[in-house]
C-alpha cells in the first residue's frame, strides 16, 4: 500500500489495518502507523532463520506455539473486540505458551517471548518503542539480536511489570531463556557468516 493511503497523524485500529492492500508492511502501536522496512536484508533473514530453527527444535513435541514474522500479534488494552484494538505488530519471532491467545488471522494478547533482530531501519523503534509497549502488556521475556554486535540480550519482566536489566551475550556462548527452561541459542552459530 502506498504511503498516500496512510495519514501518520490519524489514529488507526485493527479494524482499519485490515482493510490495507497487502503491497506495504504495517505496525499500529497505540493507534499510530508505522511502515515496516523494505523486505529485511540476507543478513538479519540468516540469523532468523537459525534462531528459529534452534527454537523449533527446542520446542518440538511441547504444547507451544512459535511463529515468525509476517504474523499478526494483536496488543489490546482491555477488553475491547478485536476491530477495535489499537496496537498490532509483527515480531521477528514469538513464542506463545496459552495457545488459547491464538487466532485464524495471527495471535491476541502478549507472547511470552519476543524476539527482535536489529536493522539500521527499525533498531529505534525495536529498542525504545517496542521495548516499553512489550514490557507495559506483559511479555514475559524480550530478546534483542543486534547483527552488528553479535550481540543477544535478553529483558526478564520482573515482580513490579517491569523489564530488569538485560542480560548481555555477545559473539560467543550461549543465551537461555527462563520462560523456556532448558532453551539455550549458540551465539557463534546464531551470528556465523552464509
């Protein structure tokens, strides 16, 4: 969809954005739009497919659910039906362990676990708007994979709802999730060159 069909000063809802032509990416947060990148480069496509590929072998045979993006995570305030929900994104990757929180159309309600992969275009966004949404609707756990670093760090909601301090990994060893005991991403393999 073309920018022209998008006015960034309106506020939008799930409602609306499913109206939009499939030609443009586009996340709500808090009922403003905001367009995906351009198609994400080799690199951070790379490093997705590994890091998924080490959670789905993690996770087979047990009750969750991953997905990666393009899927739709709908982040409602309260109550309200899903046409009127303000908040939309499309995670890197998400791990769900209430499959009841999934739907036909993507997912509603906060994923345990989200992971991020850094780029030039949305590295922001991912670590300051993307962090505070995450936190205040309650993922459990939010991984951040900087390419450029080979870096990994990984947010813990604690006690208060709030995010404690990240646990930095970077280039080698591994990063283990608490919300998935026993899930542990080799970083040498995660940031290894195609």
């Amino acid at each position: 969809m073309g920018d022209a069909a998008v006015n960034l000063s309106e506020r939008y809802t799930y409602g609306d954005y499913r109206t939009w032509p499939d030609d443009r990416r586009w996340e709500l947060i808090d009922g403003a739009a905001w367009a995906m990148s351009p198609g994400p480069n080799r690199r951070h496509q790379g490093i997705l497919v590994r890091l998924s590929n080490a959670f789905f072998q993690f996770l087979r045979g047990k009750p969750y659910a991953m997905y990666i993006a393009p899927f739709d995570v709908l982040l409602p305030i309260g109550n309200e039906d899903d046409d009127s929900v303000e908040t939309v994104v499309q995670p890197d990757l998400v791990v769900y362990c209430d499959r009841s929180r999934l739907r036909d159309y993507g997912a509603r309600g906060a994923p345990d676990l989200v992971a991020e992969i850094l780029s030039p275009g949305t590295s922001k966004r991912d670590l300051n708007d993307k962090y505070r949404l995450y936190e205040s609707r309650g993922v459990r756990e939010y991984w951040v994979v900087d390419p450029g670093n080979r870096a990994l760090t990984v947010f813990r909601l604690g006690p208060s709802g709030a995010f404690g301090p990240g646990e930095v990994h970077v280039n080698t060893g591994g990063a283990a999730s608490s919300v998935l005991e026993g899930l542990a991403v080799d970083l040498e393999d995660l940031f290894r060159e195609d």
